[in-house]
C-alpha cells in the first residue's frame, strides 16, 4: 500500500505545480542562472541561507532548465522521499511499545495529503530538502547508525541553519533517555563541526548581514518571524489546515477551534518521548532562538511536520485517521484548485506592464522582476522623467516594508501623476498612473 500512497503524493505535487515563482522562488531562479562564481564570490555572502539546495537546483537546471516547472521538482522529489521515510519510522514504531504506531501507513498517509506538505513539495525553496534530511536522520538515529549520521548532519547543515536545532535535541533525549548512546552522537557530530569551522567566515557575514537588517529595516527584521503569540500559533494552525482561510473570520475561528481541540486530545495521548523531543523540543528551541534571531514562521518548521503527524499516528481509531485525511484533502483541494491560495502572479506582470516603466522605491525586491524579464523597466522615483515617462506603474508589493514612509507614492503625486487603477495579480499590486 506504501506505494499507491507515494503514487498518490506525487500526483497531488503535480497538480498546478506550473504556478508563477514567487518573490523567493525567483530568487532560487537567479541563482540557476548564475555562474559559480558569482555565486560564490556575491550571492551567498548576502543570503542568509546555505549553500546545498542552491547547488542542487543550479546542476538540476544545467539538465533541465529554469522553468517553473523545472525548478520546482527536486522538492517534489523531496517530498515523496519525506513521505517514505516517514513510514520507514512508523514501522520501526509498530512494536515499540510505549509510542507503538498500529497503522504505520497513516503518517504517510497524513504526509501525503497535507495540504501544507504539498505546497511546500511544490516550491522552488530548501523546505522540503530540509524536511526530508531531517525525517532521514531521526531514521538513521533510531538505527544507530552513526557513520551515515555524520554524513546527514553535514548536509543538514549545508541546507538549512534553523533545522539544525535537531541536533541539541537529540543530545537531550540521550541525556535523559539513553546515556548510554550519548559520547557515540557526539563523535557523529565532529564532522559537522569542522564543517561549520571552514563555512564560519561565510556565516559571519551572512549573520552581520541578517542582523543589519534590525537597524536598516525594522519592518523586513519583523517579518521574519519575531516572537508573538500569533506567530507561535501559526505553526500549529498551518499544520492542521495548511496555507487556506476564510474571510469571515468568526467561520475560521469556528472551524480552527474545533479541528484544534479535536487533534490536542489525541496528540495528547501519544507517548513516543523521541517524536515529542523532534516536534515539541525543536519549536521550543525555535521559540528561545526567536528571541534573538527571529525565526518563528511557520513554514521554516516544516521539518517537525512529520514528526506532528507520527504522533497522531499512534490513535487506535480509523475515524480518526479519515478525519484527518479529510482535512489535508479538502486544504489541498482548496489550494490546488483555486487560484487565489496559489502563489504570488509576477509571471502575468509582463502583460500588464508591457513596455512602461516600474516605479520602486529602491532596488531591493525585484528578483521576479529580474526573473520574468521586467528588470530594464524599473526606475527610482528621483529619474523619473516627465517629459518622457507618461505612464508608470508603482509598485505596492509589501509596501508597509519596503517604503513604510510611502515616499515613492507622494513623489508620483507630487509631480502630477494621476491615479488610474489598481492591478493585483494574488498579491503582486500594482497602481497605475499616468500624467496628461
């Protein structure tokens, strides 16, 4: 049956995975098209992630291009192996005893059909590698293998900084749990170590870099994830019910109420203490870093997803497990088929913009503008000309961040631009002006 569940996860990840990058994914584009050595030598030292899953997509797109599409399935890839390893542990767990999971096929089942699990399987982004090398390693660390787990974590590191917060968690549950195992997980992580030793001057300027932006741009700084109350409960809600909503909020109240009290009373009974440490202990330790360094946005937590859906597994009810198949279906439904729960639309920017000129308020941001061919368009509001430039197009895309003083609005209207119209392609606004 694992194999109709895999068929059936690869299917829904091919569904609508033709959508428009997103600001991000367009930046994941950029990098495909690049030499190594601007990579090396400009990217990386100015992006707060490693290096691995650029890499991969960059000798991905040597064979196969930069589409969308193209750039899009190493995470479908991704995905499914997640959703297989995933039931690699539950039946490790099918006679554990205290955590025993009696269906090992639900958490895959669950994966499968997770509304949040396939958008993240569908995007040009590291998520997906991340949760995969994650879900991998808590295989290998039940094994006991400790040679691959030293490869692992080194790739993990390599992927994605904050899932890295994994490995103090399992030096807790050895602690606690299993002394005895304790000085073998610490030579396995020597490796990463090193690793990180010779990354260290690349990681400290990614770090200088990352915290800049508290001094430069508080609005950007507070958008990666501080720690609130709503950016807290956002992982747990997203889990359920992935990245759809409803406009009338007393209806998602409703239904995010009863959906949550339904899945904490079963949650609540499970017992596995290695899964509780993977999915309570990372967001914890994800809470405390977000202290510091703010991290608390619910899809960079996508790698203790699985671990969420293995403790549900361990209901003995059928109900149950239909429900929640249920949900992740009718989410999934919701986001594969209607446009407005896809991504950002920049790819039918060009046939709106056709050949005028693109007001920002300064250079950052335009990656999909670069991707999608817009780029020689842009201007800053101190060039436009007047005399030449009769219609233009400002951007309010993330307006409250990247121009919270709204300068490049009141610079249009101040040299006697008039507003015409607004175009919102699912989140890309753009207000038309022209001047007589």
């Amino acid at each position: 049956m694992i194999y109709f569940v895999l068929l059936a996860g690869f299917i829904l990840r091919l569904i609508s995975l033709n959508q428009s990058l997103w600001l991000d994914e367009a930046t994941t584009g950029i990098v495909a098209r690049m030499t190594l050595g601007e990579f090396f030598n400009y990217f990386i030292v100015n992006d707060f992630h490693p290096p691995l899953y650029y890499l991969t997509v960059w000798l991905w797109s040597k064979l196969f291009g930069t589409s969308e599409i193209a750039l899009r399935i190493p995470s479908v890839f991704f995905g499914i192996a997640t959703i297989y390893v995933a039931y690699l542990i539950a039946k490790k767990f099918e006679s554990y005893g205290t955590g025993k999971i009696k269906w090992p096929l639900a958490p895959s089942l669950f994966l499968a059909t997770s509304g949040l699990h396939i958008y993240y399987s569908q995007e040009a982004r590291m998520y997906s590698m991340a949760t995969f090398l994650v879900t991998l390693i808590i295989y290998l660390f039940i094994l006991k293998k400790w040679t691959w787990l030293s490869l692992l974590f080194v790739l993990l590191f390599l992927t994605d900084y904050l899932a890295m917060i994994v490995i103090p968690v399992l030096f807790t549950y050895l602690y606690i749990d299993d002394k005895k195992n304790f000085k073998k997980l610490v030579y396995s992580v020597i490796p990463v170590v090193v690793a990180f030793t010779f990354w260290w001057p690349t990681f400290q300027q990614q770090l200088f870099a990352g915290i800049a932006l508290k001094e430069t741009s508080s609005a950007w700084w507070n958008a990666l994830g501080p720690v609130t109350f709503k950016n807290v409960a956002l992982i747990p809600t997203k889990f359920l019910i992935g990245r759809v909503g409803f406009e009338n909020k007393l209806l998602y109240g409703v239904v995010m109420i009863t959906i949550s009290a339904i899945f904490i009373y079963v949650i609540g009974k499970a017992k596995n203490k290695l899964v509780w440490y993977w999915f309570a202990g990372s967001l914890v330790a994800g809470i405390f870093l977000s202290i510091y360094i703010p991290t608390l946005t619910y899809f960079r937590y996508l790698f203790i997803l699985p671990a969420f859906y293995l403790l549900l597994s361990e209901t003995r009810s059928k109900l149950f497990i239909a429900f929640v198949v249920f949900i992740n279906l009718l989410s999934s439904y919701f986001y594969l088929a209607w446009p407005r729960f896809q991504r950002e639309n920049w790819r039918g920017l060009p046939n709106v913009i056709k050949n005028d000129r693109i007001v920002y308020p300064n250079y950052s941001q335009r990656e999909a503008l670069i991707y999608y061919g817009l780029n020689d368009q842009v201007i800053l509001p101190d060039k436009i000309d007047t005399n030449t430039h009769k219609t233009l197009w400002l951007s309010r895309y993330v307006v409250n961040i990247a121009d919270p003083t709204d300068f490049a609005r009141r610079k249009l209207e101040e040299l006697g631009y008039n507003w015409v119209e607004e175009v919102n392609l699912n989140g890309v606004i753009f207000w038309k002006y022209t001047k007589q």
